[in-house]
C-alpha cells in the first residue's frame, strides 16, 4: 500500500531522517511514535510531498508519489494535523469541502459528502453545518479537522499528533472516535504521536523512531513483549508496562458470565447466590444492573454479605472498554468487579480482578 525505500531528508548535513524503509500494509493503522525531532512529522510530510526528499523512494499502490500529479495526491492522501488549520472565515461546511472543491465536484456532491461526513464524525449536521470554527470546542473542531481529511475518500489518511492540544478527557474521545471511524471506512492510516499510550491504543503496527532512524516496527503486543533494544524499552516506560499492555486487552475478551438476580428476589435465594459465587447483581425490570449485594468484592471491612450497593454509572464496563479503563474504575471505586452493560445498559457479563490476573484473554495477540 504505502512503501518507504530507503527514506532519507537532510537540512544542511543534518540527518533528519535516516534511511528510513518501511511498507504500511492496505487497513492498517500504522503510528509513527518517537522523542520530540527524532523525524515522524517530516517523514509524514515527505509522503504527500510537503517536505521534498533528499534520497529514497516512496510508493502508493507502487506508483511513485514524486510522479503522482498534484491534483492525484490531493485526492487521495487526507492531512490532519495538530493545529487542525480550519479557515476561520469559512463555514465548517465549507472547511470540509476544501478538497472536493478544489477537486471541482458538482455542489450537490459536495453537499451530500458533508452531510456523510458530519454523520461519520457525530456531529449534527443541523447544528454544525454552519458553524466558524471559533463557535466549535477544541473537540468538535478536531471531528472536523478528521473529517476534512476524509472528504474526497483519500486512499490514505496521514495525521500528525491531531490530539496533541486537547484536554485529556475529550482526547480519549476523539481516539474512540477514530478507532471506529478507522474500522468503519478501512482507511489505511499513518498517525504520529509521542504519546505511547495513544499509539498503543490505536495502532496496528507501531514504527518507533530515533535520531532520524527506525529503531522497531511491529505490532503492538510483539514491541511490549519484545522490545528490541533499551531505547525502546526506556521509551515504552519500564514502570507501568502491565496497565500498557491492558491497553491493548479488550472487556469483551474477560467477561464471564455474572450471578445476578432481579431486585425482587427474596433473601434467601439472595444468600444462596452469595454463597456460591460471593456476590450477586440486582437487575432491575429491563435488566439493568442496579445494586451489588455481597461484601466480599469490597476491600472494606464489615459483615460478609454486606449491604446492597448502589451502582454507580462509572461503575460500569463496556464491552469496547479497554481493560485499562476497566481496572481504572475498579480502584477508583474500590471493587473487584464490574458489571457489564450492552447497548441498553442491560448486564451481559462481569470482569473481576481476578478474571485480569487469572489468565490470558483469547485472541490477545492482536
Ligand atoms: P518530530 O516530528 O519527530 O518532532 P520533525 O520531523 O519535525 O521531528 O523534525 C526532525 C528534525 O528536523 C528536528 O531536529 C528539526 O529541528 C529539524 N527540522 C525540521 N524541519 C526543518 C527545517 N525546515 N529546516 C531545518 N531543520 C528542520
Ligand atoms: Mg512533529
């Protein structure tokens, strides 16, 4: 899909970029991830020719990017960076069009892509449409910014730390966003960051960079498990690698099934549950999960079968959670168990402490 043959950028007698080769296969979602200046933004930019290369070669579908002609190369590689660079005195409607209409699509065809685009993004079209970027938070000005780079249904998305400037909470929005908007279109990506958490989250192959060189690329659960040098190792952070890992575990790949019983269940047949399995969920009507009733999941002290608890709605687990967030919420509220909610918020499942340290999921290799 995209291939890098001995990728080479100097300025001056600066290496920049160091005999960089690497090949991004169609789908993938490829991270290019290293300390600040070790090269990811100017080899980004090599590929769609915004930085013009010393040696190497770059091939898209095996054609030569130097010989694609400008008009081609808009099309078919989206850009979206950091800064998002929306035009301030146009509408989003219209920031989103920018390629399309310098690519001379009919308006209607225009119109409809914008209207696709807005709905991809989650962004009500209603609402948005005609909007100026200083009427947009950080957040919905990145969902533009994605959603710009995919208007003319380019073969290839490059990013450049799009996320780097928001808040931490809407970042983790945003990378929620794109990984679905990654699945739903099979867009190959080429995303850079420096943030390892970011990467691991998202990328199917990670390319970690020094000096202007390609130190590792692989997949992320080969370079956790197998880092191929200490520059590597320092850079993924000897210190948490256990929860790094938990990144890349899903809560569909733990949960089991979880006792529970409707909240109208006497005491008794309550009692037998906890007995059996120490806890039990109460599920209301529609089955959503209410109340925990069994002390045993909590680490305070008392009566072993407890009080009912009331659960809380950050007390829950979906199954697209990573098992990060999942252990997160554990201790942030001191159980050792989460619900598991479906898309009504009815109880499919649990994840427990227990289910993290007991085994490895299936399929975790991906
Ligand atoms: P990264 O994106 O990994 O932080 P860059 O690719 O932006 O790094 O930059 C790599 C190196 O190239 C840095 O040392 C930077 O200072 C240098 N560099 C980038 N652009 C230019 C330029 N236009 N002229 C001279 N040096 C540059
Ligand atoms: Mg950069």
């Amino acid at each position: 899909m995209i291939e890098l043959h001995g990728l080479t950028k100097l300025y001056d007698d600066a290496r920049v970029v160091d005999d960089v080769s690497l090949t991004v296969d169609q789908g993938e979602f490829c991270v290019l991830i290293g300390p600040s200046g070790c090269g990811k933004s100017t080899t980004l930019k090599m590929i769609n020719r915004l930085v013009p290369l010393t040696s190497g070669r770059i091939l898209l579908h095996g054609e030569d990017v130097a010989a694609l002609p400008a008009e081609q190369l808009r099309r078919r590689i989206g850009y979206a960076i950091q800064s998002i660079g929306l035009f301030p005195h146009w509408t989003v409607a219209q920031n989103i069009a920018v390629v399309p209409t310098l690519l001379k699509w009919p308006k209607a065809r225009i119109a409809d892509r914008v209207e696709e685009l807005l709905a991809l993004l989650r962004l009500d079209a209603d609402g948005f449409r005609d909007k100026y970027p200083h009427e947009l938070s950080g957040g919905q000005a990145q969902r533009v910014g994605v959603a710009r780079a995919l208007a003319a249904d380019p073969d290839v998305m490059l990013m450049d730390e799009p996320f780097g400037a928001l808040d931490p909470i809407t970042r983790e929005v945003l990378q929620a966003e794109l990984a679905r908007v990654h699945h739903e279109t099979g867009k190959t990506i080429v995303f850079v960051t420096h943030d390892m958490d970011e990467a691991l989250k998202l990328a199917t192959r990670i390319a970690v960079m020094n000096e202007g060189r390609l130190v590792q690329y692989d997949r992320p659960i080969e370079l956790l498990f197998s880092p191929a040098d200490d520059f590597v190792r320092d850079f993924l952070g000897k210190a948490d690698l256990g929860l790094k890992l938990l990144t890349r575990r899903w809560v569909h790949q733990y949960v089991a099934p979880a006792p529970w019983a409707d909240r109208r269940a006497s005491m008794g047949s309550l009692r037998d549950i906890v007995a059996t399995h120490g806890h039990v969920w109460l599920v209301d009507g529609d089955g959503r999960p209410e109340g925990l009733f069994g002390a045993r999941l909590w680490r305070a002290e008392g009566d072993p079968l407890g009080e009912l608890s009331r659960i809380h709605p950050d007390w829950l687990a979906t199954p697209e959670m990573t098992m990060k967030e999942a252990l997160s919420r554990m201790v942030w509220r001191r159980v050792l168990a989460l619900p598991v909610v479906d898309a009504d918020g009815r109880l499919s499942g649990e994840v427990t402490m227990a289910g993290v340290m007991g085994r490895q999921p299936e399929g975790a290799a991906a």
